[in-house]
C-alpha cells in the first residue's frame, strides 16, 4: 500500500516537484502527499519514441459476425451450413440451409431479399445463389449457395466461418 501511494504522490504534477543534483546526475522528487523523498536516476541519453506523434493511429473495430439477406439487416436464425471441396483444393461450396427465418418476417416492411451477405471484420462475403422453399403457399426455407473458386476464397471463408461460429456457439461436424 506504501508504494502505491508513493507511485501517487511521485506521479501527481501538483505534489511532485523536481530538484536535479549536479554531482550525480539523479532526480530528487519530494512529495507534500507524504513528505517521503524518492531517488530516481536520470537517463544520460533520452530514449527515442517507438512512433513519431503526428503518425495516424490505425484503429480497429471488431464487429460480430452475421449473415444478411437484406442489406442492414442480420439474419437470427443459425443455418445448417454444408460444405464441400473439390479434391485437389482449389474450390468449394457453402451451401446454407435456414429453416423459418427471421428475414420472412421482416422483408414486407424492409424490402425484397437483395443477396446473401456474410460480414465480419475482414469485409462482406456475398452470393446472389439465394432460393426460397415453399410449404403449403408460405416460405418455409432458404437455401444460399457460396462457391469459393481459388484456395484464397476458401480461406476467407473458414476466417469468416470460424468467427460466425464462436460468436453463435457452432461446431464442426465432419460426416
């Protein structure tokens, strides 16, 4: 607790003053929090800065993973997702499976299904490949179609897939 209210006192610019000794090139710090006097040794050489303060500063936003078919919109139910690869690797297909979703009940107010849209962090994954089933006159289904056509494509998939997975609590079952 002591040196925690010492670190205080030394870092508060009201109660610290400095008072440089010549002979050997310490700092003295004295502080009214406590009246306790700390030693701290002066750098002969000031350090350089890691990065310059005029450089722009890069800042990340983690969104969470979701599908849309109308732009704007997320998509809550969780589909069946399907995947396939073609034996040397090169390309495969997502085909997604949801039963009853949420967009049925939302597309009269906002609009028609525009696509299939997978968004995260890295950008959006899109496919125009988007049915609908039909049971007894009502959409009871939609099936979306993702084909990835170099091992890039792929690879961006299963980053998407991997975080839409977490954030959903999905798991990989291999058939």
């Amino acid at each position: 607790m002591a040196a925690v209210m010492k670190a205080l006192a030394v870092g508060s610019p009201v109660s610290a003053r400095a008072q440089p000794r010549a002979a050997s090139q310490q700092q003295s710090l004295q502080s009214s929090f406590n009246g306790v006097s700390l030693q701290c040794r002066r750098s002969s050489q000031p350090r350089p800065c890691s990065t310059p303060r005029s450089s722009p500063v890069q800042v990340v936003m983690m969104a969470k993973p979701s599908i849309q078919f109308i732009q704007g919109t997320d998509e809550q139910t969780i589909p069946d997702v399907r995947l396939t690869k073609s034996r040397d690797g090169t390309n495969g297909v997502a085909i997604f499976t949801f039963e009853q979703p949420s967009v049925f009940d939302s597309s009269a107010e906002l609009g028609d299904i525009t696509g299939f849209y997978m968004i995260d962090e890295e950008g959006v994954l899109q496919s125009v490949d988007v049915s609908t089933k039909f049971v007894n006159g009502k959409p009871a289904r939609i099936e979306a179609k993702y084909v990835m056509r170099t091992p890039r494509d792929w690879d961006r998939f299963m980053r998407f897939m991997e975080r839409y997975s977490q954030a959903n609590g999905l798991q990989f079952v291999k058939n």
